[in-house]
C-alpha cells in the first residue's frame, strides 16, 4: 500500500521542470500501490547558507490519481508564478502515491506530512503507524495541532519535537538530521518506510524502514550506468564530489528507468543522503514492526546490486492496460520461470527438476511432519491448485493457512513443520506476520515470490523465486500461474526420491515444456471471452463452480471478475452445490462450471445435469472435443480449453477466466488496471 519515491540530485544542474519531472514519472511507476490522493515537495528557492534564512519547502498535495496532481501543481505553480526554468545544483524532492488507511482520500490526509508552519519537518510514509494515538496525545500536551486523520503526521511533528528539545537553552550543541531521526524511530512502532525532508538540512534526506520495502539507486553521471565493469564497492557510496542522483523507492519499477544499481535497504537502517555521500546506520537488535528494543546503531558498509530487469518490462507496449499485457505475456513468463529447472535428460536419464534455493532443505521437507502453504488472496489460490500435487508426489501432508488467520487464532505451527509462504510481492504484510510467527516456532521457513531481496526472501531459510517479470496490473494474472508451476516443480523436487512415482512426475515434466504453447491456443480464445463479456455485462452476479484441482480456479476466477469488474462473483466447490448453493440457481444466474477431464469430470457432469434440470443459465469450461458431452442444451455456452496433465490444468483453464474479467471491466468502464479500493502490494493489515 502505498508508494513512496525521492530523487536527490548532486553536483549536477537541474532545473525544476526537469525535478517535476522525474518525480511525477517515480510516482507513475509507483500508482500501482495507491492512486487515491498524491502530493510531492521542492524546495521554494535556492536554499541559503544559512538554513535558518531559506525559504520553506513547497508541498502539493490532491486528492486523486497522479495526472490529478500534476495538473494541480502546474496550475499552483503558475498562481504563485514560480519559475520552472530555475536551476538547482544541489535539490531534494519527495513524493507519495497513497491507498488511503487512516482519513479519507483528500488533500489534507495526503502526504507528505508536515510538521506544522514552516514545513520544518516532512515525511512520506508507507506502512501503519501502530502506536500514533498515544504518540498524537503527547504530541497535543506538547502544544502540536493535527490537521489529518492520519497515523502519519505524528512522525513530522514528533521530529520537530525532537529537534527543538535538542536546540533548547543557550550552549545546545548541534543535533544531526540522523540523530532526529533516529531518535523518532525509538518511538515509533508498527511497520513502515520512511523518508524525512527538513529546511533544518537543506539538500538532504533521510531514509529508514521498518517491515516496508524500499531501496536506493544510484547513478553516477560521468560512467556509463549499464556497464558491469564500474561496479561498486561500499567505500564508493559515501564519496562526496561527484556528479550524482540517487532515487529512492518504494520498488526497483521507479528506479530501473535512471540506473540499475540498487541497495535494498534493509530493517532498521536508516540511510542519510548528504552531499553526495551515503551513510547507513543500522539498529543491531531491531524487534521488527512490534517496535521497542533498539539497539545503539552503528555504522554499516555494504555494496550495490544490479537490478535485473529492463524498462521495456514496465511499459505497456502495444497493449491498451497493463492487465492485458500481461495476460498475454503468460507463455514467455512461464518459459522463464522454468528455464533452468527443468532437464529432460537423454535417452538413459531420467527427467527431473533443479531448484537451486531448496536442494539443501529438500531432505528436511521430506521429513517433515506436514506441508503449511500460507497466502493471501491470489497465492493462497496458487497454493490451493498445487496442494494435490504436493500431496501426491511428497506423501506429506498439506495443510492450507490464510496468513491473517493463522496469526489471528495463533494456530500450532511445529518445529517439523514446513511453511511455505507464497507472496507475489514479497512484502504481504499478513503473510509477514505469519512468517515471524512460523520462525518463533521453528518451523522451516520457505518463500515463493516475484521480487528479488523483498522481506520474505530474505527472512526464509530457502526459497524459489517465480521469476515472472515485473506485475504492474493489481489483479495479479502471470504471477498466479507462475506461481502454480514453481509449486508444481516443488512437488517434483520433493517427490524426486520415490520410484513409484517417476512415470507421473516425467508426464508432468514434458507438460510443463509444451505448457507455454497451450497457454498460446487458449489466448486464441480472446474475442470469443470479449463475446461473452458483453452478455454478461449487465448481470449483477456470477456464480464459478469447481473441484479438485479447479476448485482453486473457482475462485480464482471469482476473484478476478469481483476485483476488477466491480460484479460480485463468488467461487464455490461443486461438492457443496446441494448445501445452499443450489438454492441461488434460476433462469437468469450465470453459472460457469469448470469441467474440464481430470478425475472429477465424471461428478462435473452430474452437477451440469442437476444445473440444467432447474433452468440454470450455464457456461461450461471444458477440455477440447468434449463440448457435445458436457452441454445439456442449446442454451449453455462452451469454453473448450486445451486438455494438459491434471496438476496443471488450473494454469490453462485460469486464463479464459482472466480474459472474461478483463473485458467485463473494460465494456463496464471501470479501470483495469486500478481497480476501486484495490493496491498492488499490500503491506498494511
């Protein structure tokens, strides 16, 4: 939730058209987090030598999406006839995309936050502030007036707090930007991302984290910022003088455009931006976002990665939304997330899968008591296809656990369990919680995400990344069967031992190989789902049954269609049509029943039959060549997918379902890509 970008530029002119600039395309690449109210801040003038004498930095703020903000700023800017074409050799900007937690989508709940007049002190915030009600009542004792309804402006206020007790009296000795800021994160509890903009530090800015993702990026100007060969060291990021810019971000999608050299900045640091140089300070013993118990800090080195991606991976192309785009990308999403993997071996080897983040734990999950696959939403549906597999091939069994619910019931979580954590982020929130409590209680901590160095990557003990290439839509479509596949090459991995089982899992293999190819015939199917979108455009609800392995693609398929049509739709278990379901069912209720054969289709058949016999209007997915078996009558419509093995049918019948939702949302005029109320990365509770 939430997008938080700064770009701070050194030794280097820009005027500040050009600072606009750059920071309105950050918050472009970040609207995929938050798109209900924005706001950025610059610097007024040129500051002075002296920060006591330079003009306060200018915030906008507007509620809306980011092209909301920008036309406001340019027609603020014009009012109060600043100049655009004014040069800044040195200047620090921040701004903020937002998915509204605490007050309603307006100007005054947007950030960045102020401490009060003056904007002394200015925070961009993402995450939740768990503690702010008793930090507001001390702050209001203290003679300090809220304007918002946030949890985030207590942290401006509370810096200034700091900051004046600091200067009390006559003799003060100076206080530094990082220790106000180290001071204010001692009070603060929940989990967050911050950056910290003052008039006090002019040209400079403060960055720390706390359970939230964010990393810096770095470009030198006077070498080529593709080339491998001017790598840096650590001892290079805290060089002044040179000509630099450095980006800091909620993710790599903002960041990727100016230089792919990043550092992931991790829990407890707190990274300070001055002159050209980067300090960070890290709490050695930080308790996460429960907040308290931290450490004195002390001082860290550490060298930039390289981000592998490119800008073409973030753009729409010749596509209309992101949505469709990567709907469409799935065949070359799931080639990439199995190259590597897969061996089909020669005529004397066996088939078999190579997962080079688990093979030192494979031994430990196959002797393990039982499998817990834990998600949210989306993954929790990719875990629930793969779960048949895993059982199948592991012999271990599964258990199913949505995140918030495991932390809530504080459900038993053994040492010879294996959790496994599937996030398409990396940064659920929730899926965070359950991790801690799966580490404090000694299970082995498996992850399966998308993103590279997120918090659930790197708190696992091992781990398979997905490998999907970056997901801007909010309703997640190649992540969701790239994620099926990884499990399903888990389920091999784990299952790699047992002779009985090596006919199934070499089937299993070469389908994986032809997979991309079937997502191809089925993508052919997209103007007959357009078709089927406009009958269904005016309904107000639409049922999805399914079973076994498609009981996930059930609701998956409901999922999609409720979170970007805005239709309610809900995924049910066939087995359960006769315990209330049926009662729904009339001449008028669409009804798609996934049927395609596996070894439910025999019972799919009957629920078809019992559908029909009470008028129910159906549509019916099957598998190729089946349609005149399946439809009772004239009046049921027929999806014919490609047959492939039962394990991965749910990647194969998922995608017409994600095509229907697609042209359901755009034929209903609502925004594909930025569904109502919906972020990309939820990473508050």
């Amino acid at each position: 939730m939430c997008g938080i970008f700064a770009y701070l530029n050194v030794n280097v002119n820009r005027e500040r058209r050009y600072i606009l600039q750059v920071l309105f395309n950050g918050l472009r690449r970040l609207e995929y987090r938050g798109y209900d109210s924005a706001g950025i801040s610059i610097d007024n003038s040129d500051p002075t030598p002296l920060p006591s004498m330079s003009l306060p930095p200018l915030v906008f703020r507007q509620e809306g999406n980011i092209e909301s903000l920008v036309k406001s700023v340019y027609q603020d800017v014009a009012d109060i006839d600043l100049n655009l074409e004014e040069s800044f050799y040195v200047h620090a900007g921040i701004a903020h995309t937002r998915w509204a937690t605490h007050g309603e989508p307006a100007p005054r709940n947007s950030h960045p936050q102020s401490s009060g007049p003056g904007n002394d002190f200015l925070v961009v915030h993402n995450g939740v502030i768990t503690n702010y009600e008793v930090l507001k009542e001390t702050l209001v004792r203290h003679g300090f007036t809220f304007e918002s309804e946030t949890d985030t402006e207590v942290i401006p206020k509370l810096a200034k707090y700091v900051f004046d007790k600091a200067n009390e009296g006559e003799g003060a000795q100076p206080v530094t930007f990082s220790q106000v800021v180290l001071e204010v994160m001692r009070h603060l509890e929940g989990a967050y991302a911050l950056i910290f903009k003052s008039r006090h530090y002019p040209n400079e800015l403060i960055a720390c984290k706390r359970g939230s993702p964010l990393l810096l990026g770095v470009k030198e100007l006077n070498e080529d910022i593709n080339s491998g060969s001017t790598f840096h060291d650590a001892k290079s990021l805290s060089k002044n003088g040179h000509s630099k810019e450095l980006f800091l971000s909620s993710d790599a999608n903002a960041i990727v455009e100016h230089t792919k050299r990043v550092l992931m900045i991790e829990d407890g640091e707190v990274v300070h931006l001055k002159d050209g140089g980067v300090s960070i300070l890290k709490f050695e013993n930080d308790k996460g976002r429960h907040g308290g118990s931290l450490s004195r800090p002390a001082s860290v080195q550490r060298a930039l990665s390289v981000l592998e991606m490119e800008v073409e991976q973030i753009n729409k192309g010749n596509y209309e939304h992101y949505m469709q785009k990567e709907i469409h990308e799935q065949p070359e999403s799931l080639t990439t997330t199995m190259r590597g993997r897969l061996i089909r071996g020669g005529s004397c080897k066996a088939k078999t899968v190579l997962l080079g983040g688990l093979k030192d734990h494979l031994k430990t999950i196959r002797r393990s008591r039982r499998i817990v696959f834990v998600g949210c939403g989306t993954s929790y549906n990719a875990a629930l296809a793969a779960r048949p597999i895993v059982e199948e091939l592991s012999g271990v069994p599964v258990t199913m656990e949505i995140a918030s619910d495991l932390v809530d019931r504080q459900g038993p979580i053994y040492r010879e369990d294996t959790a496994v954590f599937v996030s398409q982020s990396g940064e659920t929130a929730d899926t965070l919680h359950a991790l801690e409590y799966a580490l404090e209680n000694g299970a082995l901590c498996v992850g399966i995400t998308n993103t590279v160095g997120s918090a659930i990557a790197r708190n696992t003990h091992c781990g398979i990344h997905i490998n999907a290439g970056a997901e801007i839509g909010v309703a997640s479509t190649k992540a969701y069967t790239s994620q099926i596949v990884v499990m399903a090459m888990l389920a091999l991995a784990i299952g790699d031992d047992s002779i009985s089982s090596q006919a199934k899992r070499e089937a299993i293999i070469e389908g994986l190989f032809d997979l991309p190819n079937k997502i191809r015939e089925v993508l052919k199917l997209d103007q007959e789902l357009k078709v089927l979108a406009e009958l269904l455009m005016t309904e107000q609800s639409l049922l999805v049954f399914g079973r076994g392995y498609n009981y996930a693609t059930a609701l998956e398929g409901a999922l999609k269609v409720k979170e970007v049509s805005l239709m309610h739709s809900e995924g049910m278990l066939a087995g359960e049509m006769k315990h209330g379901p049926l009662a729904l069912v009339d001449e008028n209720l669409p009804i798609i029943v996934i049927a395609t054969r596996d070894s439910c289709f025999s019972k799919q058949q009957s629920v078809i039959q019992q559908l029909h016999a009470r008028k129910g209007r159906l549509i019916v997915m099957c598998s190729k060549g089946d349609a005149a078996s399946v439809c009772p009558g004239e009046f049921c419509r027929v999806i014919e997918v490609p047959q492939v093995e039962d394990c991965l049918q749910p990647v194969v019948n998922i995608v017409p379902l994600q095509l229907l939702a697609y042209h359901l949302t755009v034929l209903r005029g609502y925004n594909v890509d930025q569904p109502r109320n919906l972020a990309k990365s939820v990473t508050t509770q």
